[in-house]
C-alpha cells in the first residue's frame, strides 16, 4: 500500500509543479492546492499507515490497550489543512481583484500592467 501511495505522492507533486508552471493565475492556484495535498499525503505516509484503536486510556489502566493509532500526523495534517484552506480563500480574493483591475487571467498580461 506504501509504494502506491508514494506514487501517488509523486504524481501529485509533479502535477502541482506542472500547473504552478503555467501562465493562468486560475492553474498556479489549482497547482498550490495540488502541492498542498502532496504535502498533506506524503506526511500521512511516512508516519506510517497503522491501523488501530483511538489512543484512549480506559478508566483504571496505566496505558491503552494493544495498538493504538498516533494522533500527532493526523493533528498535524488536519491543521495543515485548514492552513491551506486558508491560503485558497485569500488566493481566490486576491485572482477574483486582480481580474477586476487588469482584465486578464495571463500572468505575463499582469506583470506588464502599470495600473
């Protein structure tokens, strides 16, 4: 299940860099997004995919019982999430406003603009 899950890592990045590439505004966002969940997944997978309890100690015992799942990749990722979920928002706004000034989606329109 790893090395599928490497691959998939893998693809995501490259298709992330390939969108971040090109002249559109609208696909470098879609790219950050892509990078984003390359990110997130390639966190998933080298803390190790382990299936097992929640880590809850029951009421008396000194730890839990037998295998437990780690909670700090999923902390970490579902923080990185609502960061980039964040980052998306404000990348929306700021295309949706540039759009208003320049009139154009094509990067190489906007840094010829003197407006």
């Amino acid at each position: 299940m790893e090395p599928l899950l490497a691959i998939v890592v893998g693809a995501s990045y490259a298709a992330g860099i390939y969108m971040m590439l090109r002249r559109s505004i609208v696909k470098l966002v879609i790219g950050i997004i892509l990078f984003s969940n390359a990110a997130n997944l390639l966190f998933f997978t080298s803390a190790g995919l382990t299936r097992g309890a929640p880590p809850l100690i029951p009421e008396g015992m000194l730890g839990p019982e037998g295998a437990v799942a780690d909670p700090l990749p999923q902390a970490l990722v579902l923080t990185a999430i609502v960061i980039a979920f964040g980052v998306l928002a404000f990348a929306v706004v700021l295309i949706h406003r540039a759009y208003e000034v320049v009139k154009a989606d094509d990067l190489d329109q906007m840094k010829d603009t003197d407006t």
